[in-house]
C-alpha cells in the first residue's frame, strides 16, 4: 500500500502583465475547508519573480516585494477575510523587460509558526507599445 504525504499547499496561479502598467489583483486564500483565512494572523508576505528558480543570490529578481536587480517593487496586503490583494505601479513595470519569469508568493505568521509558499507559477511581462508622454 502506498503512502503519499504532500506539504506542498501551493497553488498554481499565472500571471500576465505589461510592460509599464500598473496591476492589482486579489486572491481568496481558503483552508482545506473552504473557509477563508483570517490574513491579518500574518506578519509578511514575500513574493520575488525572478528569470530562473535559482535562490544562491538575489542577481535574477527582476520584480519583488524586498530588492530586486531593477529595484522594482510588488506590494501585497492581506485582510482578515481572506482577500489577498497584490500590486505594482506602472513606474515600476517600466524597469523590468518584457519576458517569461517564474514567481512564488509566501505567507509569515505573525508567531513565527508558520511559513508556507500559498501561490507559484509563471509571471510573464508583455511588450508595451505606447510610450510615456508627460
């Protein structure tokens, strides 16, 4: 009989975005019951895209809630029913390339318990076309 135990309570979640717009998007994180999870028992939350799943040194992040090689900055904000909310200004899509990245998303408890990666995927930047006037 075989015995399978998963720790991994990631979900997968792609993300799309252009080049030089700012985005905001939000996610209900639920437990294993359905029941959203009061996000305010959570110290941090940390997200770094990076060009490759390498962790040795921060060199390959191009976007990220602490520093990034563009000092491009992601902000993420949870609320005690469960909505995740992540964003970015356009000031900051600007200083990254356009490209395909991989990103994942951690979730601290505030007691220090706790430490899961929650979202992971893809995050891919479109080519924008229209400059900036002003």
């Amino acid at each position: 009989m075989a015995t399978t135990l998963n720790l991994d309570v990631s979900q997968e979640l792609d993300i799309t975005a252009r080049k030089g717009d700012s985005f905001s998007f939000t996610v209900t994180v639920k437990d294993s019951d359905g029941d959203a999870v009061d996000l305010t028992d959570y110290s941090l939350f940390h997200m770094d895209v990076r060009t490759s799943n390498d962790r040795t040194n921060r060199d390959n992040v191009v976007l990220s809630t602490g520093t990034s090689v563009y000092n491009a900055i992601i902000t993420i904000s949870g609320a005690a029913d469960g909505i995740l909310t992540v964003s970015s200004t356009a000031a900051s899509m600007d200083l990254v390339p356009e490209g395909s990245y991989l990103y994942d998303i951690q979730a601290i408890k505030n007691d220090g318990t706790s430490q899961q990666t929650w979202f992971a995927g893809t995050f891919t930047i479109n080519a924008d076309i229209t400059d900036h006037i002003g």
